[in-house]
C-alpha cells in the first residue's frame, strides 16, 4: 500500500457535486474500434499502467491521508464502456456527449478511471473517451499511462500478459489510525517548515500575492537568501490584479466541452519569425481567442486577464509517483488590441514566469498541503472555494500547453487522427480552462467550460483558430 501525497488528497478534498477531478483525453480514431479489442488490449496491458489498478483506502474519521491498495483483479467491464452518437454523429453531438461525462464524479469504491467507446461519429471514425481522477495522475504519469495503451505501428507491440495478482494486504485499521494520529503530533513542524519556505516566495502564492507588503517581504526575504547562499537573484513577479469576467465565480454542476486541432507547422512559423517560443504562441492564440469572445460579449475589462499555467516539478529521470505540479500565474495581455504587441508581452511575462521557476521551482502547493492537519484539509479546501466563489478568484482561466509525440499512434491498429485533452474547472481557477496537446504536426485543443458561464464554448474554438490564422498573416505579409 503507498499512501497518497498531501497534493493528491487535496485534489480528492476539493470535489464537490460541482468541482469536479477529473482529467481526461478525447481520442479521434480513422475506424472501427470494437469494445472486445479494448477488452483484449487491456487484460494484456493493465500491468503496465499502475494507476489503473489501484483503488482507495481511506483512513477512519478522515484522520490521515487516504492510501492506493492495488486490486488483485480488475473488473473491465464496469470500467470500460460504449455508447452511440445520434445521426448525424458531429463533432458537436460529441461535445455535448464528452461534456456530460466529464461532469460526472467517478465512483471511489473502484479503481478511478472511466472509458467509453463512441460510435456513430461522422466521417467513419470513432471516439474514445478515457478520464481517470487528478489525485491518481498529473501529466507525465498520465503520459504513461497513454503510452502503455498505444503502438507506433498498426501492428500491435506483442507483450506477455501478467499473472493475475493477489489482492494486496492492507494495513490494519487500528495501524491506520495511530499513523494518523502520530503525523497530527508532528504536523507544527510542517507548519514551521512551510512559513520558512513560503516568505520568500509569496509574490507567487495567489491570494497571498495580493496582501500589502507582501512583494516587499519576498523580495528582502529573496535578496537576503542569495546574498547568504551565493546564488543567482531570483526575479520578482508582478503584483497582479485579476479582472472580473463572465467565467469568474461559482461554476454549475453543469459543462460544455468543444475541441479544434491546429496545424503546428503555423505555429512554429510564427515562432520563427518573432523568435518566441511555440508556448509563448499557443498562450497568445488563446489570449487572442479570449480576446475576441469577452468583446463579443462586450465583458472586455482594462486590465489584462490573469493566467494560471500548470508546471511540473518532476527533474529529469525522476519517476516518481503522485502529483508533482505547481502552478504559476502570469498575464494575458488581453487588453491590448495589436496581436504582435500582444505576442510580444505574451513572451515577456512567460520570460519572466520560467526564470523565475528555473532558479526558485515554486512548490508552494505541496508545502501549503503538507502544513494542513489531514484531518482538516478537506474543510479547508471546502472554505477555501466557497470564499474565491464569491470573488473573481486568485486567476481567470488556466491554460497549459503539452507536448507530444510527433509520430502516428495507434490503438488495436486503429490510427489517433487527433487528442483533445479535457481537464479541470472549479470556482478558484475560474470556469473555463484551455489545455492544448502536439501530436504529429497538430496541436490538439480542449475547451472545457462551465454551461451556464460560457453557453457557446464552440465560439472559443472559432476565435482560437482566427487568432493563429491572424499572426500567420503577418508573418506573410512580412515576407
């Protein structure tokens, strides 16, 4: 048994009937994919994705973080399953499919994953639909566990089924609880630790960033550091002030989910040609594309919209579990009309976010989670959220950028024409999230969205791909 980091219990606390876990991808396949063929190819290959064969073990009265006990047996047929799209069988039948079963809470009495296979998609594809819960997966972890399930030819990796295992031995209650009890002893140097650590490093703490003084306190904090240690100064970050928008607030149990893919050739053109980064264009695209629908919806404010842009923690060759991510906050450059001046400010912010992580990795998240008593943390993760409900929240909208590999995937010897990642909203991180994932010259995009807050998320697809298609212009034009 192994027992979950303070960051994956946060992501278990935080669910509510309306914030929801759950990080999927949204398969576009060129043909017929037949449920026995998932059947078969996961019965050989469910050993190599952990994640999927664990299920939760929570600690009485909450005193301790819950543990993962790995199944002896996997039922895949409660977790793998079909569905049909109406005729026709567009892609926005499949949204509004996708949406409905990403807003769905997955059952922790079982292993948490879901797949559903999708039939009666337009054009002769089918659709493969997989979600598994934030607190069993961040993106590299989930990245394995993708490409255990695929091949790079159409021809399938031949690999030796595992015997079936024993159902592991779990710790005994009464052990369960004494742990518990032992870290709650030992839980003021957790604290202690975590207000060493934090000082320095609270211009980059939403919320905490925005108290008086508190840019000055890091920053003296910082400056003494590097004087005492030798090292490179680290950079301040920008007191940011974060708008109120339309997507700002308490979100609805309810969602809207619209996926596009970009060609990625047009955007390393425009990197090229403005020397940035193929990130540093995918935030202005999606700045732009936000841009165009809070003027549509005459909501544009003065101020720039604020970012949040996930990163990960993990160091070359470390394969360890559990989520190790943090996030950064940064500005969209949303207020200024010219789409290079605003490529331009896009590329200095993000210049200014990576130094910053680069010489001081902000792990505020993991400290914040390991100072909170386990037995407390879900009421405060609850308070938390009710509290930025009610305000525009630490950031407006998240927005990431994976990349991916660069060749032909295959599922069973079905081709991947395209994946659209799906990922998280809630009432802190805003009601709209942007996730973008490379895959063999296209940049897949997801667009997941509160219902209520943004009724026409397909218009947010349409303005992402006049955005890119506004910068290639202008790099034509330059020629």
């Amino acid at each position: 048994m192994r027992q979950l980091s303070a960051v994956d219990t946060q992501f278990l606390n935080f669910e509510t009937s309306t914030n929801v876990a759950n990080i999927a991808g949204l398969a576009i396949l060129s043909g017929g994919l037949t449920r026995g063929d998932l059947l078969t190819l996961l019965a050989r290959r469910l050993h190599l994705a952990a994640p999927f064969r664990r299920r939760l073990a929570p600690v009485p009265f909450g005193l301790d973080r819950p543990y993962w006990t790995e199944e002896g047996r996997i039922d895949l047929d409660y977790h793998v399953r079909e569905i049909a799209l109406p005729a026709p069988g567009g892609d926005e039948q499949l949204g509004e499919q996708v949406a409905r079963l990403h807003a769905r809470r997955l059952d922790r009495r079982h292993p948490l994953w879901e797949m559903y296979l999708i039939h009666g998609l337009s054009g002769a594809r089918t659709a493969l639909y997989m979600k598994v819960h934030h607190a069993a997966i961040d993106g590299v972890t989930g990245a394995d566990v993708l490409a255990a399930l695929l091949d790079t030819s159409a021809e399938p990796a031949e690999i030796a089924m595992a015997p079936e295992r024993e159902p592991e031995e779990r710790i005994d209650t009464g052990e369960m609880i004494i742990r518990g009890v032992a870290g709650a002893v030992l839980n003021p140097a957790n604290t202690v630790r975590f207000l060493v650590n934090a000082v320095p490093h609270l211009d980059e703490i939403p919320v905490l960033s925005q108290l008086p003084g508190a840019g000055l306190v890091s920053r003296v904090t910082r400056d003494v550091a590097q004087r005492l240690s030798g090292g490179a100064p680290v950079p301040a970050l920008p007191r940011l002030t974060v708008p109120r928008t339309p997507f700002s607030g308490r979100i609805t149990a309810h969602r809207r989910f619209a996926f596009t893919a970009l060609p990625l050739e047009d955007v390393k053109q425009v990197k090229n040609a403005f020397g940035v980064t193929v990130n540093d264009v995918v935030m202005t695209v999606c700045a732009g594309a936000l841009r165009q629908w809070l003027l549509k919806h005459d909501a544009l404010p003065d101020q720039p919209l604020v970012a949040g842009v996930p990163f990960s923690l993990r160091v070359s060759g470390d394969e360890g579990e559990g989520n190790q991510v943090t996030i950064m906050i940064t500005t969209l450059a949303t207020q200024i009309a010219d789409p290079v001046e605003r490529l331009l400010a896009v590329r200095d912010a993000m210049a200014l976010i990576k130094d910053r992580s680069s010489l001081a990795p902000a792990r505020w998240i993991q400290e914040i989670s390991d100072m909170m008593p386990s037995a407390l943390t879900g009421l405060a993760a609850r308070a938390a959220f009710n509290l930025f409900a009610e305000t525009a929240g630490p950031i407006n909208v998240v927005i990431s950028n994976v990349p991916g590999p660069q060749l032909p995937l295959y599922v069973s010897g079905v081709r991947l024409l395209s994946y659209h990642p799906v990922s998280v909203i809630t009432d802190v991180s805003g009601g709209l999230n942007i996730t973008a994932f490379s895959y063999d010259g296209s940049l897949d995009v997801g667009v997941i969205a509160c219902r209520e807050m943004v009724p026409d998320v397909w218009v947010v697809t349409d303005y992402l791909r006049d955005a890119l298609s506004e910068l290639k212009l202008l790099v034509e034009q330059e020629r």
